[in-house]
C-alpha cells in the first residue's frame, strides 16, 4: 500500500484529521481512509441492516474516491460511509451522464472504528471498468458533517474557487 496521503478542508475544518490512500491490488483498487480526533462532533449516517448499495451519501458523512484513465473524459465516483453503505458512478465527462456503474454489484467494505479513530477499507473491483494497464488519475476526497449539520469538504487539493471534486485538477494522484 502507498502511503496515506493528507486531505486538506476547503474551509475551517472539524477537529479531525483525514487521511487516505489508493493502490492497484489485483483486478481492483484497494483505498483505505482513516479519520482521527474527534470523531463525537460528526454525524456519522444510520446503518442499515446490511451494508448495501445506497444512493446520495454524500449528503452526510461520507468518504469518496474519484478516478478515470488519463487523456479520457470520463471518470468513475465511488462513495463510501463510515457504516459500510457504498456506491459506485460513471461518468461519461465533467458531471455529465451519472450513472451506477452496474458492472460492481457488491462491495465489502470494511470499517474499524475506536473512540478516536475510523479506519475504512474496500477492494473495489475494477477489471470490467477499464485496462488495468491503463495510466489512471485518482482524487481522494471526504464530506464531513458536523453534528450541527454544517458540511466540511476535503481533498488531496481544492484547484478551484469552490470545492469541486468532479474537477480532474484535483485528481491529484497518477497510478
């Protein structure tokens, strides 16, 4: 595994710190995040029954990874909260053309969490997705939501005057 990297806040953070990390395992993409500090002042959403596939995570706390091969416009969006709910969205350019990426019908994330610390792990599998010789960009990103209900946004890099981070600018790692 590649270090984890430092995400940085788009503006006045939480007391938390965000780290994550991105490597090719196989056939997939194997990220990890961890989070750290105080952990009580976030909203962290309600589990389900069993982790599954659920839309909008972004809405609330959720970690995120966005990657698509060099040179090509489309990209690929994977959400991912702290209870183990995921999803996975392909893009055909900037924001355009969302869709579930269908060729991914499970993934099993797994989340490790101490009264200062949420570790998350997932092998996203990738292999139906594109060539794995493919050179592809990668942003690490993550929605914070206070227990106030006010949202943080961080990156690997924030490029424009608003976070954004469908903008490739930010897809700040090369694998």
């Amino acid at each position: 595994m590649n270090a984890l990297h430092e995400l940085h806040p788009f503006s006045k953070p939480p007391a938390v710190e965000v780290r994550g990390g991105v490597d090719r395992r196989g056939d997939g993409l194997y990220l990890q995040y961890l989070l750290g500090g105080e952990l009580s002042t976030l909203t962290m959403p309600t589990a389900g029954d069993a982790p599954s596939r659920r839309d909008r995570l972004w809405e609330t706390t959720c970690l995120e990874c966005f990657f698509g091969r060099r040179d090509h416009p489309g990209y690929w969006e994977v959400n991912l909260s702290p209870h183990g709910e995921w999803n996975v969205y392909a893009f055909s350019a900037y924001r355009h053309g969302m869709i579930e990426e269908t060729t991914i019908e499970n993934l099993a994330v797994t989340v490790t969490v101490t009264s200062n610390a949420l570790a998350l792990s997932v092998l996203v599998p990738t292999s139906a997705m594109f060539n794995h010789q493919d050179a592809l960009q990668v942003g690490l990103c993550a929605v914070l939501q206070e227990q106030s209900g006010v949202q943080s946004f961080w990156a690997l890099a924030h490029p424009g005057k608003q976070p954004d981070f469908h903008d490739r600018r930010g897809f700040m790692l090369d694998l």
